[in-house]
C-alpha cells in the first residue's frame, strides 16, 4: 500500500520515499501513541496493524499518507469501533 500510494503520488525518488516514511512513523507517533508503542514492542507490521483495525483505521492511513506527501493537514484521527470488522476477516 506504501509503494502503491507513494507511485500514484509521482513520488519515485528512494530518499524521498525514506523521508515521507519517517514523516508519516511521526505522525502515526503523535497519533495514535498507543498503538504505536505496541508496535515497537511487537516488532509488528505497522501497515498490518492498521489493516487489522478495521476500516475505518485503513482509510485514516490511505488519507495520511497523500497529506504527508503533499504538506497537507492530515486527516483528523478515528477509532475502531467494537464492531469494526478487520479488511481481510
């Protein structure tokens, strides 16, 4: 989904894609502090955990990512509801 986004974006460039990378760990740290903790601890996929969150977490991370691209507000943070439904399940 990363790469997928970055392209669509016209980012090409492997040090730009880096730097938007580390901007969007930023963000997803300032966001979500939680959930990013768990990860580190986890060693877990950041994109998985987002996916697994269900969708309204999914489309929070495929809206964040075109605004770090693009200097832009980020869209404002959501949270998975008990009833939400992981992408795949």
């Amino acid at each position: 989904m990363f790469l997928k986004i970055l392209h669509q974006e016209g980012v090409h460039d492997t040090a730009e894609m880096e730097r938007i990378r580390l901007r969007l760990v930023a963000l997803v740290a300032r966001t979500y502090p939680h959930g990013f903790l768990k990860h580190l601890e986890e060693s877990s996929c950041m994109g998985c955990a987002f996916e697994e969150s269900g969708p309204t977490c999914w489309a929070w991370v495929t809206e964040a990512l075109p605004a770090v691209i693009h200097g832009r507000e980020p869209p404002p943070s959501v949270y998975k509801a008990w009833t939400d439904k992981s992408i795949g399940g």
